[in-house]
C-alpha cells in the first residue's frame, strides 16, 4: 500500500448519498491519486518519461489535466470558448521546456486552481444542465463521467511511471 488507509486522504466518510454526490466523489477520488503519484519527487524525476517511447511523464500528466480541467469546465461547461486552451501549442500539456522547480511549482499551481475552478462550476451546475459539445446537445453528467474516466486512465499510466522511477506501486 502507498499509504495506510487511515491516512490516505481519499478516503471518503462513508457512502455517498445522490448521483452528483457519487461522481463528485469519483472525480475527486482521482484527481487526488494523480497527485498521491507526484507526491515526494524532484523536478527531474516528475518528468522523466519513464515508458518509452511515450512521451508521458508526471509532470505532463499534471499539465494535461490541467488543460483538460479548463477546457471541459471553463470553455464547454460555461460555454466560453473564446478563451485558448492552455498548452494550444504543445502537445496537450506533455511536451515539457525546460524543467526546474519554477516550472514544478507553477504546473501544480495551475492544475489545482484549475480544479478549484471546475469545482465552483460543478457545484453551480446541474447534472441535466445540456451544454454544446462539438455540435451535440451533451449533459454535463456526461462531461463528469468523461471526467472520471480522462483521469482513470491517466492514474493508471501515473501507476506504470512512478513505478519505473523508484519502484512503487499501488493506490
């Protein structure tokens, strides 16, 4: 185990009462993994591309989730598309400048307010809420799910390469 469960701070207070609630608690549920896995790592380490010949690493993890947290919920969610996706240039958060503490601190930085930011929206929004999504009529229940499996698979590939950088495994 990575963590004993009394400390793992994803551990929910019993069950969930309500659908919202349920994947609410989902979401957070991997977004805190993500971070669990970068817990405790050096700028190098965070982004070192551990299964070649992906190009993912920690670090490109957080930084995708952040664009991806601003695209669903500030672009389609509210419905403003005007504002650029964050790393538009770039290969959706994973191609990395150079990497230093700076860059560490202001991609975690920018993914947590990114959450922050979905959360507000999240709980001013109703599930049944139909926004646009590439010309299709789309509830936002659909957009949380899409959201909870965008960040299952990104903690499994989190899983593969904290593992080939030191060993651990789990959670």
């Amino acid at each position: 185990m990575w963590l004993p469960q009394d400390q793992d701070p994803r551990m929910q207070e019993g069950p969930t009462r309500g659908e919202k609630e349920c994947l609410v608690g989902y979401l957070e549920h991997y977004r805190g993994t993500l971070a669990l896995k970068c817990d405790g790592l050096d700028a190098d380490q965070l982004a070192t591309r551990a299964v070649p010949p992906s190009n993912i690493s920690l670090l490109g993890l957080v930084r995708h989730m952040a664009r991806v947290e601003q695209s669903w919920f500030r672009r389609v969610i509210e419905e403003r598309m005007d504002i650029p996706r964050l790393f538009q240039d770039d290969d959706g958060g994973f191609d990395l400048p150079d990497v230093d503490d700076d860059l560490v601190r202001e991609s975690h930085a920018l993914w947590e307010g990114e959450i922050a930011y979905a959360r507000e929206v999240l709980d001013r929004t109703d599930l049944d809420t139909v926004v646009d999504v590439h010309g299709e009529p789309t509830e936002v229940r659909d957009i949380i799910v899409h959201m909870i499996e965008e960040y299952a698979r990104h903690c499994g590939h989190a899983d593969l390469v904290r593992e080939c950088i030191d060993g651990r495994t789990g959670q």
